[in-house]
C-alpha cells in the first residue's frame, strides 16, 4: 500500500494537461529554478513557451485563441508549476488573471485586441490594484482616473504589482467616482503609454522569479475605449475574480506541500545515521506522516473548490478556507522538510529552503489569512 496523493486531474483533457506541462517543466523550468531564484529573474522565455503550449490561455476560449477549458486544467499548470517554482507561477497568475479579466469583461474590440495577446505569450499582463495605503482595503484606493474628452487621465501610485516591469498590459483599478467601493474602475493600460513608470524590483524573502513592483501613474493618458466593464462598478466586478484565485493559492500550497514531502521522505531514505536510514526512526514518521495529513487535507479542500467552480456552483466561502488552510499547511511541511535534511535542508544545495521562503507568501498575497478568516466568519453570521 503506497500513499499517493490526491489528483486534480479527472479526465482525458486533464491528463493530457498534465503530462504536457510535466515535461515541459522537467526540460524547461527545473533546470534553471535555483539560478532564477538566486539572481531574482524572471524567465521571460519560459512564461513565452507557456503561452505557445496554450498553456496560459487554457480557460479563455477558443473563439480568443484560448483552449475553452475547465478551471480543473488551469489547476493542474498552476500545481506542475508550483511544485518546480512558485515564483514562475505567481508571475503566470498575475498574467492570466490580466487575461481572464479582459475575457469576462472586455468589449469585442478589447476581447479581440489582448486575449489572443495574452493567451499566446506574445504580450505579458499584470493586474494592479494594491496600493501602498489600500492593501486589504482596496475600496479606499486613491489613484484617480479623470475624464478629459475621450482619454482618462490617471494619477497615483500602485505598490507590490506583480510583472509591472515586464508587462506589456494591465488591468488597473483607479478610482472614477466618489469616495468607497462605489467610485472605482477599471482600465486596461498598455505600459507604453507615457506617464506609466514600474520601479526596480523589490528584493524579496521568496518568488524571487516573480518581480514584485511599485508603479506609478503621471498623468497618463488612457483612452476612455480601454474603460474595462462599467465605470464604477469595477470593485464589484473585480470581486469575481478574487474567489478563484485563491482557489489556486490552495492549489500552489498543495503542490508546495507536495514536493517537499517527495524530497523530504527520499533524503530520509537515503540518509543513515545510527547505522540506519533516518526513515527508520519513529519520530522522522511521525513528521513524515504529520506532513502527509497536511498534503491531503490542502488537496482535498482544493479539489472540492474546484469541481464545484468547474460546475459552476458557488463555492467561495470554501476557497477561502483552502488559503487558509493551505497557506499554513505549506509553511509547516516546507519547514519540516527543511528539519528533515538537517544541515544540507538550510543550504542552497536542495531546494527545500526554497520552497520554505516562497511558501510565506500563500497567507500574504491574493488576501490575507486574516481578511480570508473575515470574510469566512460573515459567511457563518
Ligand atoms: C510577492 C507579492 C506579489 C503581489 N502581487 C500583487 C499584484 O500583482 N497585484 C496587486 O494588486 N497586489 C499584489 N500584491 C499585494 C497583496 O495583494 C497585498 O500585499 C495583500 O493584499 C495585503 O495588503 P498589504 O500588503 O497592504 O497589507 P495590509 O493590508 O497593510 O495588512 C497588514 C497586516 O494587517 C492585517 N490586517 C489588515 N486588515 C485587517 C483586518 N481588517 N483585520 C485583521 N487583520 C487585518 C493583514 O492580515 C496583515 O497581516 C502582491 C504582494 C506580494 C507580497
């Protein structure tokens, strides 16, 4: 009886998913994920190879250059990703949610002119709404877009913008109205246009593949045509998408989970100390076994998440307790696998300290831990 952890993947579709986003990350992405960590890159080539497997655009439809799958298909590149270089995958995230945006919201003429963009890798998204005053608050963000005949001008300051140094496009929110949730909207800017400047990357703890930016707008003018949905309703609309992608912030906490597990449980076979491998002592077991549990709970929560989005059901208050759960299953079996190695686990030579660093963001990004247990605890009054 061997344990084998939960998989996404329930169709032909799936695993001819899975087994194409496998080997390309074996050949691609394993290869240069400590160098891209280590000199804080970001694998412009491979998010670009990405998108010419269709990888990136795989719930978009077809009609846009998509592959007009289920959310379970972009579950399982998130998962492959992840498991190899959380960073990769927070930039891929960043990008397809700019895509999917524009998809649900856009007009035909924007659906027609970033889509087949966005889905092919020809053209990097990015989506920025944190600010460096309104993080868990974003109805109180401050950058306003003023209407000046058929163009917006926009002005303020946007912080932690994931790819905002190497998009081509974003989706921005910007306030249009009065004061709260109600004056806010959201533009699509190309990052060409004069008065958008993305800062040097931040240097980070982890998702060092991933640049994290500031960006400022200076009095950058955008067409009123890039208005994407209604104006003042983008805090609403934005709102729908913020449920899924947490759902696939389980997903990567899974796939961190996971990993570490698989390196942790082959170190301990190998390695003997007392004359024995390590996996022999009773007390390595029952971290082994501890970090199974977390694996299969994170999984399970998730799987659920996603075959009720892939229904169509609601199940947002439930993709919240997968961050939740998933985000502090991952710090503890990343810092048990890091435990298990001993002394190699706190160097550079295995990527379990990698995986330990990335793995803080899941209670950080895509809304906090906190914010996620707030919005659970409305769903229980
Ligand atoms: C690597 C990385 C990539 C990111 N990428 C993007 C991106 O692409 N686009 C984007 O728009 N943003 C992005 N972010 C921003 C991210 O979404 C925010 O950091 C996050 O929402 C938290 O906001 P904040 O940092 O302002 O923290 P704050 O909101 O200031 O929170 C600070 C602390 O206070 C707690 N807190 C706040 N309010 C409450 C409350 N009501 N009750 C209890 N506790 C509370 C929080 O849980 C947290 O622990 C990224 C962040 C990181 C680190």
């Amino acid at each position: 009886m061997q344990y084998k952890p939960v998989d996404y993947a329930e169709t032909d579709e799936h695993r001819m998913i899975q087994e194409t986003i496998r080997r390309f990350v074996a050949d691609k992405l394993k290869p240069i994920a400590a160098e891209i960590d280590e000199k804080e890159r970001f694998p412009e080539e491979v998010i670009k190879e990405l998108g010419e497997l269709g990888l990136l655009g795989l719930v978009a439809s077809e009609e846009h250059g998509g592959g007009g799958h289920d959310v379970i298909g972009a579950a399982i590149v998130a998962e492959e990703i992840s498991k190899v270089c959380a960073g990769t995958y927070t930039s891929a995230q960043g990008h397809v949610f700019c895509l999917h945006w524009i998809e649900k919201y856009g007009t035909p003429e924007q659906k027609a002119k970033y889509v087949p963009r966005l889905a092919s890798g020809e053209w990097i998204g990015g989506m920025a709404i944190t600010e460096p005053e309104a993080g868990s608050d974003v109805a109180s963000l401050k950058t306003t877009a003023v209407r000046d005949g058929d163009e917006y001008v926009v002005n303020g300051n946007k912080i932690f913008i994931t790819n905002a140094n190497v998009a081509d496009v974003i989706v921005c929110l910007v306030r249009t109205g009065g004061p709260g949730p109600k004056g806010i909207s959201t533009l699509i800017i190309e990052t060409d246009t004069p008065g958008y400047m993305a800062s040097k990357p931040f240097e980070k703890l982890g998702n060092r593949a991933s640049p994290t930016c500031e960006l400022a707008l200076e009095d950058c003018r955008v067409p009123v045509s890039n208005l994407l949905g209604k104006e003042n309703k983008g805090f609403i609309e934005s709102m729908v998408f913020f449920p899924f992608e947490r759902a696939l912030v389980g997903v990567c906490c899974g796939a961190l989970c996971e990993a570490a597990l698989d390196e942790a449980v082959n170190y301990c076979k190998e390695r003997k100390q007392f004359g024995q491998p390590i996996i022999e002592f009773q007390m390595v077991q029952q971290m082994l076994a501890e970090m199974a549990v977390d694996l299969q709970a994170t999984k399970m929560l998730t799987r659920d998440v996603l075959r009720k989005y892939a229904a169509g059901e609601d199940a947002n208050l439930e993709a919240s307790i997968a961050k939740i759960y998933g985000a502090d299953a991952a710090m503890r079996v990343t810092m048990n696998a890091v435990q298990l190695l001993g002394g190699y686990g706190y160097t550079r030579e295995f990527p379990v300290e990698r995986w330990f660093r990335d793995a803080k963001l899941f209670a950080i990004g895509g809304g906090t831990s906190q914010i996620q247990k707030l919005i659970l605890a409305r769903g229980l009054m």
